[in-house]
C-alpha cells in the first residue's frame, strides 16, 4: 500500500506507526523520529505545533511497536530489513570455583576470629556493676 497516494480520510484510519512502517518500507532507508513523524503529520495534514505536541508519543509507540527497531545512530528502521545474531555469552566454571573457594577462606577466617568459650566461663557481673549506675531521668528534669 502506498500512504503517498491515500486520500487524507483513508490516512487517519490508520495509526501513526503503520503509516511509519508504510513509510520506511516505501523508502527502504532509515529515519531519524524528528523526520519520520514530520512525513507523517505532513501526510494527515497536522500542523507544526500539534506536531511538538505528539511526538512524544510516537515516540514511545515505535519502541513499544516489535515492528522498528532504533539503529545505532539513533535512526528508526523496520526490523525485517535487518538481521538479529543471536549472541551467546558462556559462563567458564573456573570463575564460579574460584568464587567459591574464595567465600569458604573468609568463611575459615571469621570462624578463627570467634572466641568460643563454656557458660561456666562467662562472668557477667561486670555488666550488672555497670547496670547499677544508670538512672531513669525525665525530660523535665533535664531540662533543670
């Protein structure tokens, strides 16, 4: 179909992107949003300041739409025209180990830190000395 050659009622049945996508699949070249939505609203007719008003949202409905895809230097282009690697990132088990051996040494170092001493070894009569001199005081009486 040839959004050129469509008379402005059959235009505005259709959304801005798929008059986007009839447009970059016409033109076979990428676009920047600016120059993309500029051909759009100059095809339905929408003036300059509603323009400002709505590429906002066009914006967000070409990267929400699987159809485009935003190049590299930062042109919009339909995905079908472009091929997709598939990348595949293999994790090697020698970082994993050594991550592993790495938590069981400072696990090692904190257990050697600990004191581990009996109940009977526990003499908590300094604490209750230190007890004995704290005193309950009001907010009245410090402000005194």
């Amino acid at each position: 179909m040839n959004v050129r050659k469509m008379s402005l009622e059959e235009l505005e049945l259709l959304s801005y992107t798929d008059i986007a996508y009839e447009l970059l699949k016409l033109d076979k070249k990428p676009k920047t949003t600016p120059v993309l939505f500029a051909e759009v609203c100059k095809l339905l007719e929408i003036n300059e300041y509603t323009m400002f008003d709505l590429i906002g949202d066009f914006y967000t409905n070409l990267t929400t739409d699987k159809r485009f895809v935003l190049l590299d230097n930062a042109e919009w282009d339909l995905k079908e025209f472009h091929a997709v690697k598939a990348i595949v990132v293999e994790e090697e088990d020698e970082d994993e180990s050594e991550e592993t051996e790495d938590e069981e040494e400072q696990e090692d170092e904190l257990a050697d830190d600990v004191l581990i001493t009996d109940e009977d070894d526990f003499d908590d009569t300094d604490e209750m000395d230190d007890l004995e001199d704290l005193a309950i005081v009001s907010e009245e009486e410090l402000e005194e």
